[in-house]
C-alpha cells in the first residue's frame, strides 16, 4: 500500500475516498489530534473530507489546513501540537493522481515500521469507531502558511541584492516567494496561480519542462530561477544564464554549506561521486540510503548528520525538520547566491565537469529472479558489496549500481567514474555480468 513516498496512484482507481476514510480511522484511532491539509488537486477536497470524517469518527480532533504546501503540513504537526498529519497530495506526479502521506510531530514521514503498522490495522480491522456522541471535532487552520512564512524571514538575513524568477508550477509553493519578498528579494513569478490541474507545465520541474524559466531568468538579468513541483517538497535551480543546475551539483553545493570537519552528509546510494568528493574535500563524511526522503530523514534524525538530500530535489535540514523543505531549500539557495559568487560560478567550482556516469536498462522476464543471480555474481567477483537499496559497489575508479525497476520488469544500471574511460570499462564490466543473469543456471 505504501511506496517510498506515501501512497500514490489514479484518483479512482488507487486512491478513493474509502480509502481515505479508512487510513484517517487507522491514524485517528491511536491519535488525540490529527492535521489534515491538501495540495491544489482538483481531488483533494474529496479526500480531505474523507481523511476528516475517519478521523474524527475515532474520536480524534482534526485541524484542519485547506490548501498547503507539503512542508507547510509536515512542519504544523508539530506547531498544533498533534500527534500525527495527513497531507492529500502526490507531489510531483500528474494531476489524475493523488495520495496520502503521514507526518509525525517531528515532521518526519512515517518510517516502514509506523506505516506497517497502520497496514495491519486495516486489514485486521483493528479499528476502533467512537461512541455516537464521543466523535471527534474539527477547528480550521488557514494561518499556517503565515507562520511558515515568519520562520523562513527570521531564520535568514536579508536577501535585498538577490533577483529570483520563481517557476512555482501553478503548485502550493507561494511561502517561498512570500518568504524572499518579506526578505527584500525582487521576485518575478511564473504560473503562481493554484491550479491542480497544471496547466503550464509538468508538476515534476526538471531541465524539459523548465523551459519557460530558463528563458525567463536571462531576459530579466535574474540572478537564480527557482522552481517547485505541486506540494513544493522539492526545489530545483536555475542559474543566472539560464542553464539548469544538475540535481547531484545542487546536493553538493547545500552540503558544502552546511557541513564543517567531522559532520556527516546523508544521500542515497545513485548520488553522484562529486558529492562525496565536495562532502570530504571539507572535512565531511557520506552516508548512503536506500532512494527515497524518508530514508534520508531517518539517517539525518542520527546525531552528527547536518544535511541530507536526494538529486531529485528533496532537501532536509535536520535542525529545522526532518521534512524534505522546498521552501527552506530556496531560501537557503537565495543566501548562497547573496553571500558569494553567480550560482554558475559556484557550480563550476565543485568540478562536477569531470565524472562521467553510464546507465541503462535491461529488460528481463523475471527481474526478482534475475536480480538474485546477479547479486551472487557480484558478490562472487567483489569484496566489499553495499545492499541497503539493490546492489551498489564502490571501486577505486567509481561505483556502480544495479537495481530492479519498482514498476517496470527491467534491471538498472548506473557507473560513474571520475574518467571517461574508466567510467566505460566499470560499465561494460557490470553490464558483462547483469547480461550473465540471461543464462539460466
């Protein structure tokens, strides 16, 4: 039922108001107060109504947000002092689809153990309804965008020399602008009005569909283009001439920020070699996850970690929550730009230029069984082999990863190496032994 993300899918198909209903009773019946918000979809007032009624049908209080961020939902958990959140919302996927994610009081997502949980409590029907007159209550919160706003302006100085073009996709990313603008910022918006069916773009904001942005940042002299996608989790860059700052040099350049000797960095395991190299270059160490934020989240919540972050654009900094903060990101990326060189300065200055990478997919009609002969391959071949999230081994050239494909019957392959040809020879030997996996044994 739960991906790496919360629940995703069609409205309709996957995801349905009794599914809703039954995820807020599961949450509700362990809970005293639950926070219920919802990004722009045009399926969220649906679901939102149905998370509400489950929960309350518990006997738990719902505070409820309307419209909000995803960040804005996971920080208020702990603002209302709730015992759980529930934001509607499928983040960068298209707009037929919606989903459910849970928060705890910390702001980070539900962990493996917790949403197990929550699964064996609907299919046992653990769930335990109210008396007709013991039903929970629910008090509106529309003020929680501003208070996100007012912790952004008091965590950063100034920003009255930065020009920003900000892409927000016609998502619930206004607190980032909002926050910059309070903080003397010149901003220019692009597709700022809500609108859950995105009709400028694609809600996931990569190089392709932020061509609007690119072109825009250049024609005003812009010093960043900033973007979300529709809950504004995540935040991608432009720079100031337009070219669109690699999801792995954007992780290096927040890392670098925020570590000093002996702090620790948390990524997942298909993160780019620059980073590691950037990370130790200032007496920093890499940790590695499985891919996804609530992975990094609970690596970071260890003592010791400053930073984490995936290349998809998903930033945390465990001082200010254990939520993936799009707005916090833009903020933090504004300050680098006011305090040192043009982004395309700092971003040439990692030496990013350098590391070659090397994918592809190969289909299989069994990718489980497959993945099971190669990991016995690769093992037999390598000393050291990495196995938190397919199978991942480091050599003095580079790394590579071989992991299965969650929705597709395909096996991925990634090298990088700090050489073309290295790069290439550490390819064609991973690739020698996934294609091994073809033999039956």
């Amino acid at each position: 039922m739960f991906g790496t993300s919360g629940i995703r899918g069609p409205v309709g198909r996957t995801v349905t108001a009794e599914l809703a209903l039954r995820i807020g009773r599961a949450v509700g019946c362990d809970a005293c107060t639950v926070v219920v918000g919802q990004d722009a979809r045009l399926s969220g007032d649906v679901l939102a109504d149905a998370v509400s009624a489950g929960v309350r049908e518990c006997g738990a209080n719902v505070v409820r947000l309307g419209v909000a961020s995803t960040p804005t939902v996971a920080r208020a958990v702990g603002w209302a002092g709730a015992d759980a959140g529930i934001g509607i919302t499928a983040s960068h996927n298209p707009a037929a689809d919606n989903g459910l994610k849970l928060w705890t009081p910390s702001g980070r997502a539900f962990d493996k153990a917790q949403t197990r949980d929550i699964v064996h409590r609907l299919n046992r029907d653990e769930v335990s309804l109210a008396a007709w007159d013991e039903h929970g209550e629910e008090r509106a919160w529309p003020d929680a965008a501003t208070r996100h706003v007012s912790h952004l302006v008091s965590s950063f100085d100034d920003l009255d020399d930065v020009s920003a073009a900000f892409d927000l996709g016609n998502g619930t990313g206004r607190v980032s602008v909002d926050a910059l603008y309070e903080l003397g910022a010149t901003v220019n918006t692009i597709d700022a009005q809500q609108d859950g069916r995105f009709p400028a773009r694609k809600s996931e904001p990569n190089a392709e569909t932020l061509t609007a942005l690119r072109r825009t940042v250049p024609a005003l002299g812009a010093d960043v283009g900033l973007a979300h996608d529709g809950d504004a989790d995540r935040l991608v860059a432009v720079d100031e001439t337009g070219a669109y700052v690699p999801g792995d040099a954007l992780l290096a350049l927040f890392a670098r920020d925020a570590v000093s000797p002996g702090d620790a960095v948390a990524v997942p395991v298909d993160t780019s070699l620059l980073v590691q190299d950037v990370v130790e270059a200032a007496g920093g160490r890499v940790t590695y996850t499985p891919v996804g934020d609530v992975h990094v989240a609970e690596a970071v919540a260890e003592p010791g970690y400053v930073f984490g972050g995936e290349p998809s654009g998903a930033w945390i900094w465990p001082d200010e929550t254990l939520a993936p903060d799009g707005h916090y990101a833009a903020l933090t990326l504004a300050d680098l730009v006011a305090r040192g060189a043009p982004l395309s300065e700092q971003v040439a200055d990692l030496g990013g230029a350098g590391y070659a990478t090397r994918r592809a997919s190969l289909s299989f009609d069994d990718k489980h069984q497959a993945m099971d002969r190669i990991a016995r391959d690769i093992h037999a071949t390598y000393d050291e082999v990495d196995t938190i999230d397919g199978i991942r081994v480091d050599t003095d050239d580079g790394w590579f990863l071989v992991r299965a494909s969650g929705t597709e019957p395909l096996v991925r392959i990634t090298a990088e190496a700090r050489d073309e040809d290295d790069a290439d020879r550490l390819f064609e030997d991973v690739r020698s032994l996934v294609e091994g996996a073809r033999i039956v044994a």
